[in-house]
C-alpha cells in the first residue's frame, strides 16, 4: 500500500482564515480536516496589521483542521497575498557545464540563479522564481531541457517578489501557533493550482481572485504565470456601498448582499409565464428581515450599486492586463474565483467591461472532506494543498539529495523555489 503523507495549507484572508488537512497518497488527495471560515482578525488587505490577534485566528482556524482530521499538524503551506507583491520576467544564460554532454539539474540551477541577477531592494525576497522557457543554443519552447545535448543554455523566468517585512510577520504569527510554515505561496499562484485548467494557461487566461479586501490578479500566458498584481479593493466595499445606499448596518448589507447572490437564479425561471404582478414582484427584493425602512427594494437599485463597484474593480483589471502588454493574447479569457465571485452579476458585468470569455472559478482536484471548502472563497485553500503536493512529488523526482553531497544555501534556497515549477 503506498505511504500516505500530509499536507496542511492555511490560507490568511482578509476576512477569514482557512486551514486544510488533506492526506497524499500516490495519485489521491484526499481532505481529512477543515477549519472552515474562521473569521479573521488582525489581517487587513492580506496584510498582519495585529500580531497577537492573527495569531488567535489562526490559531482557532488550526484547531479545529486537526481536530477535524485526528492527526497532529507540525508545519503548512500559507498564502501570501497583499499590495507589496510584485510581478517581473528576466532572462538568464549560461554555458552548460560540461561541453558536449548532457544538460544537467545543476545547469538549470545555475541559468534559473543567473535570471534572478535583477536588481530586487534588500527590503524585498523572493517568493517564486517560475522557469518558464528553456532555450538550448537558440532553440526555444523547451520545457525540460535536464538530459539534452547543448553549449548554451537560457531561461526565461517570471519571479514573483514581496516585502520581506510583510513575509516576516506572516511567519512570525503562524510560527506562534507553534507550526513550521513549509512554504509561502502566492494567492494567485495557489488558486491557479486547483482552479485553471492545463488548456487555459496555455492559451492564455487571467485569473482574479476577489477576496473581502484584496483582488489578486495573475495572467498565464503559454502555461506559466507571466504577471501578477494584487489591488486593495475587494467585496466587502460592495458591502459598504450596500449599506451606505440602503442605509443600513455593514452586517446587514452583507446578509443582503449574499440573499441577493443565492436567489439571482430565480430571475430567470419562466419569464415567459408571468404576469404583470408578478413581475412586478420579481423586481422588488424583500428586506423586511432586515429592519430597513421599508419591507422591499427594487432590485434595479441593489444590481445599480453592485454593478458600479465590479465596474470598477473589473477596469482596473483591464488596465493591469494592458500594463502587462497581455490585450489580444489572453484567448481563454478570465476566470473570477475568490468569495466575490459570487456576487450577483458578476459574470454579466465582467463580460461586459473584459471583453472577454468569463466563468466563475470553483476548487478541484481534490476528493474527501469537500462539502466545506467547494466554494470559490476555498480556491486559495485547496490550491496551496495542491501546490505543496506538486512540490512533494517533484523533491521526490528530482532527488537532489542523492550522492551529490550537500548544496551549499543560495543554491538549496533556489532549488526550494524551483522544485515546484520543475517538470
Ligand atoms: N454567496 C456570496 N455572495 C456574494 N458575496 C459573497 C458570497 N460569499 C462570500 N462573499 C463575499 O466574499 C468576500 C470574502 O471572500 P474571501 O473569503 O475569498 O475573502 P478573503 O480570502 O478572506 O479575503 P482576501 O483574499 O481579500 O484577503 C466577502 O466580501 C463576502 O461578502
Ligand atoms: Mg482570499
């Protein structure tokens, strides 16, 4: 029977912190435990604003993952998101090592250490150094060149970086709950793994995750991510717009905001068959729950609100995708995940303002405990499992280890960003 290992991801949100436990075997991954939506605290804009109240969310989220899963969890994969992170793609060359034979795993740790010879500030580290493609002696589109014959070899990388103070707090406050973290991963990047399809970043595609106060942005191009961007807004501003134009509580405009989103189906349903009052009926929206001053809304002036705030975060997206030079070569279009992808009209305004093929992202990939974390806010949760799966097997394929001796630290450092990227 295979051994079974495990992976344990927390994913640190704005507005809730999830953890998930999830065990690997050879071809399963299977999630034992869920914390699911512990509400956050000390967390703004993906960033640790509250050392001490993070910890006790994620603390509490943990919890009640390993309860859950009956095993007791020592390290995990966390999520990085927030405005600091920046994107860039830089070139490196080298002459492979031993003339005349085969590339070797060293070659492409050397050309990969030789790309990130950018100038990034001291206060900045790398999160990600993503090969994208391999060049031997000018010949490009290689994916793996380990094993081929050449002179020359290049790559082309996307390096995603951060603030080293933002990375520091976010390991301080989970190393205070007592667990290791394995590695940081870009929300971007971990809910690309359990939300985009392989045909998707080969064709070209951007996906947004549209958390409570951050929009996390990252574009694949030819199967690898070429950009990435995180925008300070997010849902809960359709929420302060709700309540401001409703007049009412932030807790309410939010019940309404999601009572809005679980029954947009209904709009739809035999409009043929309806008569005047009752079409009259499907546009007023009963808030009389809610204490409003009135029973009902017209739910023109809720999609009008709603509408203007997606607007405007759908047009940033636009101007990022065109500072990224990607306008005309992203023809898979834009997958929105994260909890505001539920937003009512999403797709509708997206479409509108993209141009562009949308659908709303949903985790996969995974088997076991899933009624809890099926759900687009869960992507970032399942993806980061995914991704320490994907860095699991390759440490397995690639053996560094093995009759090589020990590699020095810069070199064991690139080799821990690269693992997961290698094929
Ligand atoms: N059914 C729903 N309909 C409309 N909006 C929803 C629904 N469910 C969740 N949301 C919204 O999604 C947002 C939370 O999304 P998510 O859980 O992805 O955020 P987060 O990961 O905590 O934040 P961030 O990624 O910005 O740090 C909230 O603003 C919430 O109102
Ligand atoms: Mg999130």
């Amino acid at each position: 029977m295979p051994k079974e290992k495990f992976i344990t991801s927390i994913d640190i949100g704005s507005t809730k912190i999830s953890s998930a436990v999830a065990a690997v075997t050879d071809n399963k991954v299977s999630i034992i435990g869920v914390s699911g939506s512990v509400p956050s605290k000390g967390i703004s804009k993906g960033n640790v604003v509250d050392i001490d109240a993070a910890v006790e969310s994620i603390s509490s989220s943990l919890e009640r993952a390993e309860r859950m899963a009956g095993v007791s969890i020592s390290s995990a994969l966390v999520t990085i998101n927030g405005t600091h992170i920046e994107t860039q793609n830089s070139h490196g060359v080298v002459a492979v090592s031993h003339q005349g034979s085969e590339i070797s795993t060293e070659d492409v740790i050397r050309v990969t250490e030789a790309a990130q010879a950018v100038s990034i500030p001291s206060s900045r580290e790398i999160i990600h150094v993503i090969p994208r493609d391999f060049m031997v002696d000018s010949q490009a589109g290689i994916k793996d060149p380990i094993g081929m014959s050449g002179v020359r070899l290049e790559v082309e990388t996307n390096i995603i970086h951060g603030s080293s103070t933002a990375m520091k707090n976010l390991i301080k406050c989970v190393s205070q709950v007592g667990i290791q973290v394995d590695d940081l991963v870009y929300i971007g990047i971990a809910s690309a793994e359990s939300v985009l399809t392989d045909t998707e970043k080969e064709l070209g595609t951007v996906l947004v995750d549209i958390g409570g106060g951050t929009t996390s942005i990252v574009a694949f191009l030819e199967g690898s991510p070429i950009y990435s961007r995180v925008l300070p807004i997010g849902a809960r501003y359709i929420t302060n717009d709700l309540a401001i134009g409703l007049r009412t509580r932030l807790e309410d405009a939010e019940k309404i905001k999601i009572k809005l989103s679980n029954e947009k189906q209904e709009m739809f349903i035999q409009t043929a068959v309806l008569t005047n009052g009752d079409r009259k009926k499907m546009e007023e929206f009963d808030v009389s729950e809610f204490g409003l001053e009135s029973d009902t809304v017209h739910k023109k002036l809720l999609y009008e609100i709603i509408d203007a705030r997606l607007n405007e975060i759908f047009r940033l997206i636009v101007l990022e995708i065109n500072k990224a030079n990607l306008q005309g070569k992203l023809p898979a279009g834009l997958v929105v995940t994260g909890g505001g992808a539920l937003t009512a009209g999403v797709e509708k305004v997206a479409k509108a303002v993209m141009k562009m093929p949308v659908r709303v992202g949903f985790p996969r990939g995974v088997t076991g405990l899933i009624d809890e974390i099926q759900g687009p806010a869960y992507s970032a949760t399942v993806g980061a499992v995914l991704y320490g799966v994907g860095k699991m097997k390759s440490n397995t394929m690639l053996n560094f280890d093995t009759g090589r001796g020990k590699m020095n630290s810069v070199f064991s450092k690139i080799i821990e960003k690269l693992k997961s990227f290698l094929p």
